[in-house]
C-alpha cells in the first residue's frame, strides 16, 4: 500500500509501530509538508501536553512556521501546558538559530528541551505525542515515511511510557543551550 498525503487508511500488518483500527483517525503520511500539515493540525487541537522525540529538530518539520505558531499557542493557552522535548543529537543546533529554541528562551517553564545519554527502543522513529491521544510517527527520521493517528491512545501509552522513562532517566539537561547570563 502506497502512503498518500492526505488519505486515511486501515491497519498493516502487525509491529510495535502500528496505528489503531480507526481508518477515520488514521493517514498515512509521505514528505515534509503532509507532516508538518499534520503535526500542525494535531498541536492546534491539542490542550496541554506535547512530548516530542527527534534526532535534531529536523528544520523542514520543527522550523515551519505554522508548527511554531501552534506549539506557542498550545503552551500559552493553559496554565498548566507542558511541552517536552528529547532530541537524540542537538549538536546541529549549537551555534544555529531555530524557532523552536527560541520558543523555549521565551517560555522557559512551559517548553523543556533535554539530550537523550542512552538511545530509545527504536532508534531511528521520530515521533510527536499530543494530549496523551494523538499520535505523528516518522518510521525513520529524515525520510518523512510514517502516519498521524488523531485517536491512538494505546499507541500513545506505550511510546509515553518510554519517553517518561528516557525523560526521567536518560536525558540531560542541554548546557549549549541554556542563554548566557550575565
């Protein structure tokens, strides 16, 4: 079955990985703009908690305006929102403007940007958790091959479960980072 940009789909064949059921919440996505189109309708809906994991804040995804714009009001609009973010190899960013870093200068309580010291279970997946429901899922990161699921709950619960685990035991603060005080 050939991914399309815009069109749901139903269940594959079985692996860690794969979507719920529900063919109405599920689209298979292929290149840049259908995940950013997605990933940006996702943040829209979405009300108080993000968790992303990536290998570098791929620019083509996390530098698009419209996700930026989301993510900024998804974190202002409660008192409450979290956004979490491990990145796998922020060395890229050092040195390097991104919107989404000085997102998190701005709105240091609400957007937390750690390093991953020990890789994840599937080491090449991207993915974006919204509200503990909604799930975007790049198979392999840079290739923009995967699936956005608005319903996958139990999809959802098992990758929160790993990225708490990584947050909690596996991640550090990023010094690089952190602006200069003087």
């Amino acid at each position: 079955m050939k991914p399309e940009n815009t069109t749901p789909h139903t269940r594959q064949s079985s692996s860690r990985e794969i979507p719920s059921e529900n063919c109405e919440t599920l689209t298979l996505l292929q290149g840049p703009e259908a995940f950013a189109k997605h990933l940006q309708q996702m943040l829209t809906q979405g009300r108080r908690h993000v968790e992303i994991l990536t290998q570098q804040l791929d620019p083509l995804l996390f530098a698009n305006a419209d996700v930026c714009a989301a993510l900024s009001g998804l974190a202002r609009a409660h008192r409450q929102a979290e956004v979490r973010i491990l990145i796998k190899d922020p060395k890229p960013l050092f040195g390097r403007h991104h919107p989404l870093l000085a997102l998190q200068k701005r709105l240091t309580s609400k957007v937390n940007i750690r390093r991953l010291t020990t890789p994840p279970h599937s080491e090449h997946q991207g993915y974006v958790i919204v509200d503990q429901r909604q799930l975007l899922l790049q198979h392999q990161e840079g290739e923009f091959q995967g699936f956005c699921n608005t319903d996958a709950a139990p999809e959802a619960k098992s990758l929160l479960e790993e990225f708490n685990t990584l947050w909690l035991r596996h991640a550090e603060e990023i010094v690089e980072l952190r602006p200069l005080s003087l």
